[in-house]
C-alpha cells in the first residue's frame, strides 16, 4: 500500500507540473529485443545482452529514467548502450 501511495503522490506531481513521460524504458526494451533477435537471425555476432540497469541514487530510489545496459561480441569486447532523455 505503501509504494502505491508513493506511486500516486509521483504522479499527482507530474501531473501539477505538466511534465511529460519519459519512454526510455520502452526504448531501451525495443532496443534490447531487436538486439537479441536480430543477431540471432542473422549472424550470432553478439555473445550476451544484459539487463537493462536503472539509474539509482544510493539510497536505491530512482535518480533519472536514464537506463543502460551492456552488451558484449563474439571478441569479448563489451558495449555500453544508454537510453537518456534529453
């Protein structure tokens, strides 16, 4: 009950100061399911595509929508692709 009041008292003050959404998780989680399957139809030229991670504060509560994850190839390298608004 706790987090849905928190979660309203959120929306109540987006809402007052007209601000509008944010999409990055929706971006990131296009971004992250065409990685995954586009690379699979095609070559398999990618070896993992992480989690998308949040943008904590130290406490653990969300600091910005800000999401990233990583992703590595078949060499090892690793990739470091981040959805931010602007």
């Amino acid at each position: 009950m706790e987090n849905f009041l928190t979660m309203s008292e959120m929306a109540l003050k987006i809402e007052n100061s007209r601000q509008a959404l944010a999409y990055c998780d929706y971006i990131a989680t296009i971004i992250q399911n065409n990685l995954k399957y586009e690379d699979q139809k095609d070559r398999s030229m990618l070896t993992s595509v992480g989690k998308i991670q949040y943008d904590l504060n130290e406490y653990g509560s969300l600091a910005s929508t800000k999401k990233t994850m990583v992703v590595e190839d078949i060499n090892g390298k690793q990739y470091k692709i981040t959805v931010e608004e602007v």
